[in-house]
C-alpha cells in the first residue's frame, strides 16, 4: 500500500519548517552569487554601469564646454540652437530620450545599446554642463573681465586664468550632484537592451525567486561607484579654488614691471 499524499505533502512541509534563518540566508546568497558562477555577472554588470557613466561624464563634459565656448560671446544663431537642444533633451524623460536613439535614430546602425546609451547620457550631461558654465560666468560679474583685460590679459587668458577658476568654484557642487544624478539614471538602460548591473539584477532575481543579495548588492555598489566619482570631483574643486593659488601663480606671464601698483 503506497504512501499518502497527505502524508509525503506533511513530511515535505516539516523538512522546510526545519531550516533555520542562517541556512536560508546561506542559500539565498549560494543561489545568488555562487551557483553557475552567477558574481560574474554582477561583476560584468558593474563594469558596464561604470563605463557608461565615465564615458557620458567625459565627453559630456567636453562637449558641454566646447559648445559653451562657441556661444560665450552671444553668436545667436549658436545660442538659438543650443537653447533648442537643451530645452528638447531637458524636457523629455530619460527612458524615452534612450528608447528614441536606440529604435528610431541609431534604429539601422550597427551600433550597441551600451554606446548608444552613452551617446544618450553623453548628450543630457552636456546640456546640465552648458547651464552650469553659465551660472558660474553669470555669479562672476563683468567686473572681473574688465580688470583682467586692463591688466593685459588676452581673452583667453581672462578667461581661464581669471575667469573660469572662479566660475568653477560656484558650479562644481552642482556639478558634483549632476554625476551622482546620471550615475542613478543609468539604470534604465535595461530598457534597450543593456546588461548593466540594475538589469543583472532583475534577471538573477527573476532566475533565483531571491531578491535579498542581488538589490542590496546593487545598492552597494551604486554608492561605491557615486562615492568614488564624487571624491574625484572635489579633489578637482580643490586643486583650482582660486583661494588656494598665489598671486605669483594667478599673475604667471603677465609682465606687471610698469605697475606701480605692485
């Protein structure tokens, strides 16, 4: 006479009443991180998250300086077009703004989800970098310009030497901030086909029914990468704090002989 039903369903149920929390917790990270070698895809993950972020935080800062040079002295047709695209990328979600680059402009080309989400971040980055060159220029004053100018700098010297330093000090908290928003925003590049950490983590949560290591660990290691980034950005506000600097080092190649002032 066969075992009932009942009875292997009882037998089933007291064997998992009888794992403890340790034993759970140690098979939730052994399904999570251990079996079919599953850390390398975080590992993997992490790695692309990073990429995509340096990558965007370069050459959107490059080029949100270099179209802020071309429109500094008013050309309007510049600053018309500049004012166009920031107001297009500014007011459109992030998710939205990926998913148009990577299905309708980047649609036929060859190139990856990863690049094009950093052609996508690339792009928002620079635009907050052109807003915040002019609210530091604007915190300035013309003043600062004029004496420059009357102390025989050429414009690009005033604007490098003088200028720029004191613009920096006014926007690179914001800028700070900028990085840690678009290291947050990184994580909707699932949404065309990126394996980055935050979608790593879904598909091993989605594989293993665990969400407990793969979220907390996600977490993790999103305030690393923001830690790191920020640190870097404030050693960088440090070095060119104009307050920090010698008068023979802001005054280097300016010939003062005829200055009776000095």
């Amino acid at each position: 006479m066969g075992d009932s039903p009942y009875a292997s369903a009882e037998s089933t149920s007291t064997a998992v009443a009888k794992v403890g929390f340790f034993e759970k917790i140690q098979q939730s990270f052994y399904k999570t991180f251990i079996r079919e070698n599953r850390w390398k895809l975080f590992v993997s993950g992490a790695g692309v998250t990073t990429l995509i972020t340096i990558c965007s935080i370069i050459i959107g800062t490059v080029l949100g300086f270099a179209v802020y040079m071309a429109c500094r002295h008013g050309n309007v047709f510049a600053n018309k077009t500049t004012n166009f695209f920031m107001w297009l990328i500014h007011g459109m979600p992030t998710v939205l703004f990926l998913m148009i680059l990577y299905y309708v402009i980047f649609g036929s080309s060859r190139l990856s989800g990863m690049w094009i989400s950093v052609v996508g971040f690339s792009l928002m980055f620079a635009t907050s970098m052109i807003d915040m060159l002019r609210v530091g220029y604007n915190a300035i004053g013309k003043g600062q310009y004029e004496a420059a100018t009357a102390m025989g700098y050429s414009d690009g010297q005033s604007f490098f030497r003088i200028l720029l330093p004191q613009a920096a000090h006014h926007f690179l908290p914001i800028y700070s901030n900028e990085v840690v928003t678009l290291i947050k925003e990184t994580s909707v590049v699932g949404y065309i086909a990126v394996l980055d950490l935050t979608k790593i983590s879904d598909l091993v949560r989605s594989r293993t029914y665990e969400a407990f290591f793969a979220l907390i660990l996600t977490a993790v290691v999103y305030f690393v990468i923001q830690g790191i980034m920020v640190r870097l950005v404030r050693m960088i506000q440090k070095k060119i704090d104009p307050r920090r600097r010698s008068d023979k080092k802001i005054l280097e190649g300016i010939d003062i002989k005829d200055w009776d002032l000095f």
